[in-house]
C-alpha cells in the first residue's frame, strides 16, 4: 500500500467555512474523477485548531490534510503520469488556484508505523 499526504492551506481571504465548502462540493469532484480506478482511498481531514499550552488557539498551518492511498507503486506511478495529461493538469491547477496558498503545498510519500494500544 502507497499512503500519499498533502498538507494544504486555504487561499489568503478564504474562510474556513468557504474552504471547506468548496473543497467538498467541487474539488473533491475533481479528485474523484481523476483518482477513481487508480487510488483505493481519497480522504480529507480538515484541521480544527486546540489551545496551545499558554492556552491561546492559533490559525492553523494547514487546514487539511489530504490522503491518498494507491494499492502499490506501479498504480501511483500510472495516476502521476495520467495527471501530467495537459488538459488534466490544468483543470488541477486552475481549481487549485481557486482555493489553496500553493507557495504552501507539499507531496509526502509516507512510511506508517502503528503501535499496538
């Protein structure tokens, strides 16, 4: 299993009530449309901010966490070629600049270590 994480923040002048919005009414769309037959799990996990230890709650660094998880490397390798596609790419990006800071964003591979409770 290939886990991929991207941590992002919302556009400067976007609530985080119109992020998350348009994030699940339209964004997630195009994820959805682009990811179906490639990954096996598209998940998003919005950030909901907690007093630090002085007890003063700050904006988050990011307000999502999105996760996608392909079943090996060759899948993600053949959905990252696919994506590349010029008119797949733009649609991408166009509704990116739409909703996320992109000087902020970032692509993890991630290695999972689960400790038994």
């Amino acid at each position: 299993m290939i886990k991929v994480i991207m941590p992002m923040r919302r556009k400067e002048g976007m609530t985080i009530d119109e992020f998350r919005e348009y994030y699940e009414t339209k964004h997630r769309i195009i994820g959805e449309k682009y990811l179906t037959g490639y990954a096996t799990k598209y998940i998003r996990r919005f950030t909901n901010p907690l007093p630090d230890r002085s007890g003063k709650t700050y904006d988050p660094d990011f307000d999502v966490l999105m996760e996608i998880w392909y079943p090996d490397m060759e899948t993600f390798e053949k959905c990252a070629e696919n994506l590349q596609k010029p008119e797949i790419k733009k649609e991408i990006n166009d509704d990116e600049e739409k909703i996320f800071d992109l000087s902020l964003m970032r692509t993890y591979i991630v290695e999972e270590h689960e400790s038994e409770m």
